[in-house]
C-alpha cells in the first residue's frame, strides 16, 4: 500500500492530479454547451426553413405536411 500511496505525497503529483480535475470538470461542462448550442442553433434553423412551406401550403389550401 505504502507503494501506491508515496506518489501521492508528492507537490507535483498533487498539483497535476489537481489540474487534470480542473480540466475534466471544465472540458465537461464545455462540450456539454457547445452541443446543446449546436442542437438549439440546428432547430432554429430547421424552423425558419418550415415556415415558408408551412405557408404556402396553407395559402394553397394543401395539407401542411405537403408545405
């Protein structure tokens, strides 16, 4: 036990142990943001490219999954 633990006495390891905390914890909470922006900028576009099919379709008294 005292050979797995004596790394950890060490400041560099501690440090490095701490910045690899840092670095998940931001990275996670980052990528998590980009692809929920990326979702949300995906279903805005997809919305303003339905509306004009959506009118035309009810201005042509079609069924609106024709629009």
């Amino acid at each position: 036990m005292h050979a797995l633990l004596e790394p950890w006495q060490q400041g560099l390891v501690q440090r490095a142990f701490l910045e690899l905390a840092l670095v998940g914890l931001v990275g996670g909470a980052l990528g998590c943001w980009v692809v929920f922006h990326g979702f949300s900028y995906s279903a805005e576009s997809l919305a303003h490219a339905l509306l004009p099919g959506l009118v035309g379709a009810a201005l042509l008294v079609l069924p609106l999954v024709a629009g």
